[in-house]
C-alpha cells in the first residue's frame, strides 16, 4: 500500500517537505493516513519543512481557501491537526500570502480572501486562537530545541490575537515566547 509506504517513510526521515495546493485536501490526506501524528514526531527528531498550502494545515483550525475563494462558500473553518500548537504550545491559525495583492480591482489579501471575509473568520476563532500571518515570499523559522524563531524573505510575519497584533520583519530573531498578547 503507497500510503502505508509514505507513513514509513515520515517515520523513518530526519526531515520532511510538504507544500503548495489546497490546505482542506492536504489536511484530509494527513488526517486519513495518521500522518499529521507522524509529523509531530517527526519534530522530536527532526525538521518539518512546510510551504503554502501544508503551512496552513498545521493550525488549530484551517481555512478553505479554495473552496471560498473559488467556489463561493461562505466563510468558515475546518478543524486543523494542531501540530502549530503540539511544537510551539500556543493555538494559531497559518494564513498564507497574507499580504497578496494579486486581485488588481478586488481584495486578495489574507490567502486571497480579502478583508470583509477575513473579519467573518476572525471573529468565528475562539479568542484563545491567534492567527500568524505570513507574507508572500516570507518564512519563518523556528528552532524548537531554544525557543527562537527567525523570519526570513521580503514581507513579515504577522501574530494577531484579541485585536491586537505583532509583526516580525526579515531578519529578526526572538523567543517564541513573543506569540503571546
């Protein structure tokens, strides 16, 4: 079986990638195949690499982002797996492209959402959930052992909690203790 074969293999790798293409079907494949518990003990021995799409599946909750932009539903959350949580300790959602400008005459920030729609997901988060945004052509990087993040790229990484928010510019490096408001 292929995906009693991709489960050995996480088991067995010191690192794994995953990236682009639609959070909710990526959180599904996890979901079914245990690999979202794979992943999380992936990060006691190893590094999790994670790009677009696999970086907003890992929050307490994921948005559908395709299923909003492109077909039309109304704004909501599906349950997430958590790993944000199991590694740093604190409940996140990840938006990716937080800060896309690509709609031209229409909002496509906030993983092309736009504004009006992400104050409906707002404000659907319980107020223990944070949102870390993350710029296009940004990443952050965290070092569990230590506690320290790392932003790295063009744009910032934006913590937003209870209306209040933080962001971290490239270069920066801080404890991951700083994701608290």
């Amino acid at each position: 079986n292929t995906s009693e074969n991709h489960l050995d293999d996480i088991n067995k790798a010191n690192w794994v990638f995953a990236g682009p293409g639609s959070p909710t079907y990526n959180l599904k494949q996890w979901k079914q195949r245990n690999i979202d518990t794979a992943l999380i003990e992936l990060l006691k021995r190893g590094s999790l690499v994670l790009a677009s799409a696999a970086a907003m599946s890992i929050g307490n909750k994921v948005m559908p982002v395709y299923e909003m932009y492109r077909v039309g539903e109304d704004p909501h959350w599906v349950d997430g797996v958590g790993i944000l949580e199991s590694a740093l300790g604190f409940k996140a959602v990840v938006i990716a492209h937080y800060n896309n400008t690509q709609g031209g005459t229409h909002d496509t920030r906030f993983c092309f959402v736009g504004e009006r729609r992400m104050k409906v997901l707002e404000n659907q988060l319980d107020p223990d959930i944070a949102i870390l945004g993350i710029d296009e052509h940004t990443g952050i990087s965290f070092d569990l052992a230590n506690g320290k993040a790392e932003v790295f790229g063009k744009g910032v990484i934006t913590y937003k909690k209870g209306g209040l928010e933080k962001t971290f510019a490239n270069k920066a490096v801080f404890d991951t203790k700083e994701f608290t408001l």
